[in-house]
C-alpha cells in the first residue's frame, strides 16, 4: 500500500503514483439525471447497487475509472484514543470495500484525511503541556494500531492537513476568487452561503439563514462558515494572504479530496453524523472551486453505535465510549466484525455486553459457519454472481451471453437471488467464500488480508 509520511505531496504527483493519470476517464455508460438534479456517472458498471444519501435512494454504483473507484473517507482528528463508535464506521466501510474488491472485482483507491490539526488537538495538548503536534503524532500512530487490530484494510494513501496547508490555502483564494467567500479585518475568511442559492443543502435540504441575520462574530450571515481562522495565542498558525492562521474543519477534507481526484469523486463514506455539516460544506466547497455541477457521486452514511438503547450515540463529548483497546482486551476482532455484520451499515447498533448479542458465545465451529453465513447474509449484499464476477466480464468482453446479476450494498433485507428471471439460485460456494472471508478480513483467493 502506498502512504505518504512526513512530505506535503502535489496533485499532480500523486495522480501519477496512483494511476489516475491526468483525470477523470470517460467510460462505458452514459451520464444522466435522475431524481432532484442528482447525475448519475458516466463510467464502468460495478454490478452492485448501493443506498446514496445524495438520492436517498438505491443506485447503481457506477465509477469514472475503467473499474477503478475513487473513494475518500474521512479520517479522524487524531487527539485521544479511538472509540467502539469510530470502529463500528471504519469496520463496516472495510466490509464493503473487500466485498466490491474481491466479490464484484472492482479496483479501490482510497484517500483518508488525518486531522493533526484542529480545537479539539489544541485544547488537548495544552491541558497535557504538550505540543499540539506531537499530540496528534501519538494519537495518529495509536489510531492505525488500533485499525490494524481490527482487520481494517489501510487507506491507499493517507495525508495529514499540516502536509497540504500551502494546497489549502490556494484553495481558498479559487473560491474566493470565484465569488463564495470573503476575508475579513479579522483576518478570518468565511463561505458565503448566500452565494449558493438553493444549491445548498444536497444531502440534508438545510437552506441557509436569511440576510441580515448573524451571531455578532464578523461573518455576513450566521450559517457562513470558516474556511480560514485567525491566529490566536498559544495556538499553531501559518502565514496566508489574510494574515497567520490555521484552516477550518470542512475545507481541509475538500482540499485532500481534490489533491487526489480532481473535480470527480466516486465515493465519499464517513458516519451519519458528519452528513451535515461536514459532507455538505465539503460539496457547498468543491462545486463552486471546480465549478461542477456535481462533484461527489455517491455518499455513504454508517449508523450509530448507541448506548442506552437508542437515547445516545456513543461520543467522547458525552464521555460514554469503550476504547477500542479496553475492548480487544477482553474480546477479539472478529467479535466486533461479527456484531457489526448483525445489521445494515446504515442502521445504528446498540451493544450488549458482555456477549455482544450472542456473537461473542459462538463456538470457534459455529464462528465459521457463521462468517459463511455473514458472505451470504450479514452485510445485506445481496444477488452475489453465482461464478466470478471477473469470469461474466470476460464473457461479455468474448460476446458470450450471461444471465444479468446485481448486488446491493443498500441496508435491505437479507436474501440471495441473481435477479435473472425465472427463478432464485444460489450463489457458487466460491463466491460466497469469497465474501465470508472478507467480512472476517482473513485471506483470500486474491491475496492475503490485512
């Protein structure tokens, strides 16, 4: 797998060490609208079907590469231990990412943002008598272990947002450029929500505040939100036309995002809780600097792991989490990934401990089975091809005729069918193996797991 460590890399260079060449590839099916303005890609047919909060609806996952998917997941802010809250999102997006790699032979470059910089790190390390730094080096290192343990697949590239403030910054001077943000005495710069019109809002339909209406800060409206932050005392900054100061939330994922793959984005995963505001500043950013109309396709949302039944979700602000390291103390990874597979990845889960709803009581025989079970049934993909999915692209590419099969990655009710007519067969055992094992994150026909 390839990572960058420790050098801020260009987009030009890392589109030639991943492949991408100069941009996005024109592919086999055609571009459409559907639904509410909602386009649906250009590019190669995976076979599968997933659910897409831009449509809030099941969509055929079609990508721009010639079986190639971008995919961006949202990384951590890197300033204590990860929770069971974070792994229940990063365990089931794995989950489906093996699946389309090795069911539905769909080649997966994935991008995630480390956040080493933010108020949560500063206000950390100065509790600690720390440099926000060297806190969020820690917490980083401490976060792939704990990744790793759980059978979690490393992204094929990670950057951190100290590595690309320069990218960042340029950024923001296209957006402010093309009309959406404005700097203030401050020395604070703002996205001007107005500038959006009714294009705001994609994912959750939240229109911006009325004119005139503001929280007494220095913004135009209440609802603009911070692309840049002045410097303040005791806290890290970089130089920038509108004076030292350090990047927002939200325009450091778009930034890390565009390095990589350009004003086109195949997949964008994260929990349900970053749908707004993150993800819909993060599209409010990226159509007005590329000047798309649509710039992410597809945007998957992983429910909550609550506590307390379905009263709160699990969080550190409401100190009410179980680390993920206090957890593997006293259970194993594939407790966690069989839990997980209990339900839809968009649904929310609610643990019991100490037996986890049952999974952590299964014999090491009845684990087997039931990973066997979890390739067919629990990560509810559903229409698994009965031979290869790589064996039905080479007939089609022969001419051979093959009967037609989907899968969904879309939270419906479990069950198996080709979607052919005339009838329900069972998928191949090699299929089936196939995904079984990569729900466990074990090793494969197509290589060793992770």
């Amino acid at each position: 797998m390839l990572r960058t460590r420790g050098v801020p890399v260009g987009s030009s260079l890392l589109r030639a060490a991943l492949g991408l060449g100069p941009g996005p590839r024109p592919g086999r099916a055609a571009s459409r609208e559907r639904g509410q303005g909602w386009l649906q890609p250009a590019g190669y047919d995976t076979g599968v079907t997933v659910y897409n909060s831009l449509t809030r609806r099941k969509d055929p996952l079609i990508v721009s590469g010639a079986d190639t998917a971008s995919w961006y997941s949202c990384g951590p802010t890197v300033y204590d231990h990860a929770h069971l809250g974070h792994a229940c999102s990063y365990v089931r997006f794995d989950i489906i990412r093996r699946i389309l790699t090795r069911v539905f032979g769909c080649n997966i470059i994935m991008v995630m943002g480390i956040t080493d910089v933010d108020d949560k790190i500063i206000k950390r390390a100065n509790e600690m008598n720390v440099s926000p730094a060297s806190l969020a080096s820690l917490y980083e290192e401490d976060f792939k272990q704990d990744m790793a343990a759980l059978k979690v697949l490393p992204p094929t590239v990670y950057l951190r947002v100290t590595e690309n403030i320069p990218q960042i910054i340029a950024f923001i001077e296209r957006i402010i450029a093309n009309g959406h943000a404005y700097s203030t005495p401050k020395g604070n710069v703002y996205f001007d929500l107005q500038s959006r019109g009714d294009r705001y809002g994609k994912l959750v339909g939240v229109a911006p505040a009325p004119v005139g209406e503001t929280d007494h800060s220095d913004k135009r409206h209440a609802s603009d939100f911070a692309l840049w932050k002045a410097a303040k005392p005791r806290e890290p900054s970089w130089a920038s036309p509108w004076g030292d100061g350090r990047p927002g939330w939200h325009i450091e994922c778009s930034t890390i995002a565009s390095l990589v793959f350009g004003s086109r984005l195949d997949i964008h995963s994260g929990g349900v809780d970053l749908a707004f505001p993150h993800h819909e500043n993060e599209i409010a950013q990226c159509e007005v600097f590329h000047q798309c109309q649509q710039w992410g396709n597809y945007f998957l949302h992983s429910g909550h792991l609550h506590v307390k039944g379905k009263e709160e979700k699990m969080s550190k602000s409401l100190k009410n989490y179980i680390t993920i390291k206090d957890f593997l103390s006293t259970a194993s990874p594939d407790v966690f990934r069989l839990f997980c597979l209990r339900s839809s990845y968009r649904s929310g889960m609610s643990p019991r401990p100490p037996t986890w709803g049952g999974v952590s009581t299964f014999p090491a025989r009845g684990q087997d089975r039931a990973w066997r079970s979890a390739g067919a049934r629990g990560s509810r993909v559903t229409g698994l091809p009965p031979r290869s999915h790589g064996l039905q692209r080479r007939r089609h590419a022969r001419g051979q005729a093959s009967a037609p099969c989907r899968g969904r990655l879309c939270g419906g009710r479990s069950g198996l069918h080709e979607g052919a007519a005339g009838g329900r067969p069972r998928p191949g055992g090699r299929a089936v193996g196939e995904a079984g094992r990569a729900c466990r994150g074990g090793s494969t026909a197509r290589g060793p797991g992770k």
